[in-house]
C-alpha cells in the first residue's frame, strides 16, 4: 500500500506491507525537486521504482541504513542508474547484504539486498535547493538529517518518530542520539518531515519534547539504578507493558532497551 501527500514542492509516499487490509507498519519517503530521500523497504521496492520511473527522480539520498529505508537502493542504482548516496560511515554495511535478520523485520519489511552507494559531502544541492547534511548518530551509527536553511526545513529520518517512545532498539545508542536532538535543535526548524509520520509542524518544539522526555526517562533509571534496583526491577517501574513488543520482536525493541541504554558507560560531555 502506497499513499501520497503533497505538502507544496515536497511529496511524501506513506507506504506499508498490508495484512487483511491492514498496514502493518507505516513508513515512507520523500520527493523534493528530483531527490529521492530513503527508498522504503525491500517488500515495496517494485512499487518505489515505478514511482522513481514516473516521476524523474535524479537521486537518492539515505538518512539511515535500516531496510525500512534503504531497501530499494539496489533495485534503483542498478536497473533504473539512480545515483545512491550515504553517509561515509554508512557505505560500507549498505553494500553487505543482511544475512539474518529478526522474524518480525523479515514480515514487516523484507530482507534488504547489498547497494552501492557513494559518499555525501558536508551539503548537498538541488536545481532548487541546497540542504546542509548533519550527521547524527544515535538510532543508527550513520543516521543523517537534511536541514533547508532558508525554510528551516528538516528531514529527520528516525530521528523525531515521536515526542515520546515506548520502544527503543536494543542497538540504539541513547547518549550519541541525545547530542544529536541537541545540536539539531540548535538549528531551529520550523518544519520536519518525519519519515514515519509526515510532515510534522513546530518543529522545534516537537524535537524538545522529545529531548525532555529522555532526559527524564534517563535521570529516572539512574536514580532507581542508584537505589540498588536490578535491571529487571527498573524496567519493570519504568517500561510499562512492553511485553507483546519483546516477544513479537524477540528483544529487539522494547521499553526495556531504555534501562540498558541508559546504564551503559558513556564518554563524558564535553
């Protein structure tokens, strides 16, 4: 299932593996003046590639390697001659192909194949505009953004998803994702395209929310962990019911990861 908005000269492709009429898990990605940004997920490349086919896109750009949003890269690069283009750090894990990924992602979003992409630069430029690429790790080692500075656009990749979470990846790196929210909101977007949620406004406000909420989340699970409290013991206080999520993902996500991110040893700020 693909669903299209429009917001002005920015199109978002909402888009889903169906199950009895039901989207699974939405995700999507974004057109604006011929650049592609993400390419969904492997289950849906055929569908992407029309669209890239249709409507000319010149380019690609990758906020993230996960295959909900690199998973047409190969179907695009290799049979349509769409430039890919990643985060230096990135390169390399997008052109190994996924060997053994979890059950739920293999029936939400299908295996994602090798792609080869090439390294993207501190900006990068359109026949209309020109986006400052930050690198900001975090939910993934080369998660980037894309910041319109004129418009004070933002397209955040995973890096918003939502003012607060009740999962977390259990590869998520909470403290490098916490500097990211802060050096991005020091940019003050206006606008954000969330990849997941669409276009989402007060921008500023909505990444702060997001901060806050950690910030908190985390000061918590270290007081409890500074009373002597397990693991266990804090998640169960501070995750909530998490347990459907734990099974269906085997761990992967879950409100659980928070403690575990939160208690592992991190460099100090500088």
């Amino acid at each position: 299932m693909i669903r299209s908005f429009d917001y002005g000269p920015v199109r978002y492709f909402r888009m889903a593996r169906t199950y009895l009429g039901r989207a699974l898990y939405w995700t999507g990605v974004y057109l604006v003046d011929g650049l592609l940004v993400d390419s969904g997920p492997p289950n849906l490349a055929r569908a992407v590639a029309r669209l890239c086919r249709e409507l000319a896109v010149r380019r690609c750009v990758t906020t993230h390697h996960h295959e909900d949003h690199c998973g047409g890269h190969r179907l695009l690069g290799e049979q349509l001659g769409i430039p890919l283009l990643a985060h230096p750090s990135g390169l390399a894990r997008l052109a190994r192909p996924e060997t053994n990924p979890q059950l739920y992602r293999r029936v939400v979003w299908g295996v994602a194949t090798s792609a080869q992409a090439a390294a993207l630069g501190d900006w990068l430029e359109t026949p209309g505009f020109r986006f400052q690429v930050l690198h900001t790790p975090g939910h993934a080692a080369d998660h980037i953004v894309l910041f319109e500075p004129e418009r004070r656009w933002l397209f955040s990749g995973d890096l918003y998803l939502a003012p607060k979470l009740r999962y977390l990846r259990a590869d998520e790196d909470i403290y490098a994702l916490l500097d990211s929210l802060r050096r991005v909101l020091a940019l003050e977007p206006q606008v954000l395209f969330c990849q997941h949620r669409g276009r989402v406004e007060n921008a500023a406000a909505k990444l702060r929310s997001k901060l806050d909420f950690l910030t908190e989340l985390g000061e918590r699970i270290r007081a409890l962990h500074h009373q002597g409290l397990d693991e266990n013991e804090i998640a169960r206080r501070v995750a909530g019911g998490d347990l459907l999520w734990r099974v269906w993902t085997g761990g992967h996500f879950s409100g659980r990861n928070f403690v575990r991110a939160f208690l592992r040893p991190h460099p100090p700020t500088a």
